[in-house]
C-alpha cells in the first residue's frame, strides 16, 4: 500500500496542495495558483514572485529588472 504525498497549506490562499514554492520577494510558501511569475535567469537562478508581490511596484520592478 502506497500512502499518499503530505498534503502542504499555501500561506496565501490557504489550500492544500502536494507542491509548495517560496515566494522570492515575501518568502511565503505559496502553492502554484498563487504564482504570479517565474523566471529563469540562468541555470541556477530561478525567481518567483506571487500575485500580491505582484501588486507592489517596488517588488514588480526589482523582478523584472533581473
């Protein structure tokens, strides 16, 4: 018998998800909803920015001038 994969809490939304990520500019853990962006800078460079990072120009512009 296989038990299944822990269900995680998203910080923002408050749903269980199997997959959490940590926001790059709040470090909250928050689930794939809840992601706004991500980029990929280089191969061991990855940003992640949520929907209400999104919303703070200042935090908007510092992801988008990486």
């Amino acid at each position: 018998m296989v038990k299944a994969a822990k269900p995680y809490i998203c910080d923002r939304c408050k749903k269980e998800t199997p997959f959490l990520e940590p926001c790059d500019y709040c470090s909250r853990k928050i689930c794939r909803a809840c992601e706004k962006s991500a980029a990929t800078h280089s191969k061991l460079l990855h940003t992640i920015i949520c929907r209400d990072c999104w919303g703070d120009l200042h935090k908007r512009r510092k992801f988008k001038s990486l």
